[in-house]
C-alpha cells in the first residue's frame, strides 16, 4: 500500500504544523529497569520553521529524534505517544509504510555524520548512492548535475565532487552531510548537533548553510545543540529539554528575553559571552537517575527555586502567555 499523506494540521493561529508529537514516551530498558529517556515529551514544528532542541547531554534529545523517525534501536522502545508527520501517526506504520516517509519526507543528519561518511569513497559516489538507493537507477548526466547543484546549495565548490572526505576540513565535510539529507527533497529535517565537533567560526559558516538550505527549499527544521548561543542566531522557537522532560518551549526572542523556567534561566546565564567568560553555572550530566525518577518536578534536585508543590505533582507544559509554554509551578 503506498503511504499517503494526510491533510496539514493546522495550529490555532492558522500557522501550517507539520510535525506534531503528543506525548511520547521512549525507554530503554536495563537489568535495573527502565530509563525513561524521553518521558511524556509533546511539540510541535511549524512549516518553514526552524525548531531548536536543546538540553545538556543525557537528556533525551537524541532518542527524541530516532524516535520521530521510529529509529530507536533496543534495548530502546516506544513505550506510547503520538508522531504526527502532516497528521499522520509515525508510531502506527508498517516498515514498509515507514520506509518511504523516512526519506521522501524526513531527513536526519546524524549526530557525528561528518565522521561516518565512508573514507574510500568520492564525494559524489555517496551523494549518488544515497540518491540511487532510494529512487532507483537514473541517467548519469542528470544524476551529476543533480549532485553539483547540491552542492553548490550547501556552498561547497564544484571540485568537492570529486574529492575523498579526507580532503576535506570538518565544515566541508558537514556541509556534505547537509547535501546528502536535502537530496531527496524531504520536507523536515532534522539535525542532531551538527556543529558541534567544529570550532566556532565554522559552527557559524554551516549554520549560515543550515539557514540558507532552509529558505531555499522552504523545508521545516529541527536543529538539535546544547549551545544556546548558537540557536539564538538560527532557530525561530526553542524548545528546552530537561531529564527526559520538555520543560520550556517559546519563540527564541521571548525565551532569551524572559526565560520562565528555572532550568532555561540557569542555560541562558551560563552562556559564555564574547567578552567575558562566564563559569557554568551547570555542572554536566543529571544529578538523579533516569529510572528512578522523583515524584513531582524533575528539575526539583537543582532547582533554586524550589517549592513544596514541586515534589509532590510533575507539572505539565501549559501555555503562559501565547506560543510562550513552560512546565513550573512559579507560574500557576
Ligand atoms: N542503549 C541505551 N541503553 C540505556 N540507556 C540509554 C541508551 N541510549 C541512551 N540511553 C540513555 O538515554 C538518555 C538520553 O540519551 P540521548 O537521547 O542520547 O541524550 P542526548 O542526545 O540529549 O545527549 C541518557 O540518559 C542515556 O544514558
Ligand atoms: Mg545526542
């Protein structure tokens, strides 16, 4: 049976939703019990838009993308939840089903691409084989043309085509990446810490590509990083992942201008400046274990702000003010 897609949701305001997760619960499960990685976890992304998903290490931002492309592998398992691909449910699909919207529709640049591309071959032999595998045999002309223009989309020279990764510098190399998951013309991509391993004036240059592929393909986003300094200049909304928890999602000028939630405040101050460097203010990794987690609040362990509500109900993201949602008592 061919997949077909469903009809656009649409949002309140009349904004176009193109990904829409409800819910989702995804957990790995261990001799010691379940970690509960993504833990009752609801979004949305607007077409056209980019969409940043931050949080420190360990909290679920990863296993929130595989799930999205039902890539979780085991010992990981979607527990419940809903993805809805232009109201479509991902969770419900046969492989099959699955197979063609993982491509046609979604594209993941992994986390780490740039170091798995494959050493022994060309540049446009990878661009080619990813094109090949998934629509099929094409003419060879057209083919390379195809995977110049490509190129020339994520600002590389036409000479990389020819070239092995190992010629190339750590932004090319993404930027290759970046070429790859477009070629299929997907319409949400998503781009698990792509800058991270690169220094900071490169995280600008592939940035700048990101944002560039975005407007030209008219393509929706969801940009995953834990420098919030670096999403402020390219994502439209930010939404804040905690242990396992959405805690804060907004527009990415009220979330700078007002973060609500405790643990957004503490991301946002920790923000080295150019000018002077600022101590973290967060020390990495969780203070609790994700299989055994608090009743109530999951960011009550470190939270300066801390009430008696807070360890007795887990609270739920609510809208504070439009497009503005967070998950904290403070504002009940
Ligand atoms: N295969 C696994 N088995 C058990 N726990 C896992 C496995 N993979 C990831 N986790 C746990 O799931 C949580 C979320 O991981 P991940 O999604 O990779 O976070 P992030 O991408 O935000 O760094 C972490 O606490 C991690 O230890
Ligand atoms: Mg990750």
């Amino acid at each position: 049976m061919e997949y077909r897609l469903g009809p656009a949701q649409q949002a309140a305001d009349g904004r176009e939703i193109t990904l829409e997760v409800k819910n989702l619960k995804v957990y790995y499960s261990t001799p010691t019990g379940d970690v509960r990685a993504v833990d009752d976890v609801s979004f949305h992304v607007y077409k056209g838009e980019i969409l940043g998903l931050v949080g420190e290490s360990g909290c679920g931002k990863t296993t929130t993308a595989m799930a999205i492309l039902r890539m979780v592998q085991p010992p990981g398992r979607i527990v419940s939840g809903q993805v809805l691909l232009d109201g479509v449910d991902l969770v419900k699909l046969n492989e099959s089903q699955l197979r063609q919207v993982r491509w046609n529709t979604l594209a993941l640049i992994p986390q780490g691409a740039m170091n798995s591309l494959n050493p022994v071959m060309r540049i446009h032999t990878q661009i080619a084989e990813a094109i090949v595998t998934h629509e099929g045999k094409q003419p060879k002309d057209k083919l390379k043309q195809r995977i110049l223009d490509l190129l020339t989309m994520v600002g590389l020279p036409s000479r990389v085509y020819d070239m092995y990764p190992h010629e190339l510098s750590g932004g090319m190399k993404q930027r290759v990446c970046i070429a790859m998951a477009i070629a299929l013309h997907p319409s949400l991509i998503i781009a698990d810490e792509p800058t991270s391993a690169l220094d900071v004036v490169v995280q600008r240059v592939v940035g700048q590509t990101l944002l560039d592929v975005k407007k030209r393909l008219d393509v929706s986003m969801i940009l995953i990083g834990h420098d919030m300094g670096l999403q402020a200049q390219l994502v439209d909304r930010i939404a804040v992942m905690y242990a396992g928890h959405m805690v804060e999602v907004a527009p990415v000028r009220a979330i700078f201008a007002e973060p609500l939630h405790p643990y957004t405040q503490l991301l946002i101050e920790s923000i080295p400046s150019i000018k002077e460097r600022k101590p973290l203010k967060l020390t990495e990794g969780l203070t609790h274990d994700l299989r055994n987690p608090p009743p109530g609040c999951i960011f009550q362990e470190r939270c300066p702000k801390v009430m008696e509500v807070c360890r007795m109900e887990r609270p739920q993201l609510r809208p504070i003010r439009p497009e503005h949602y967070v998950a904290c008592y403070l504002y009940e």
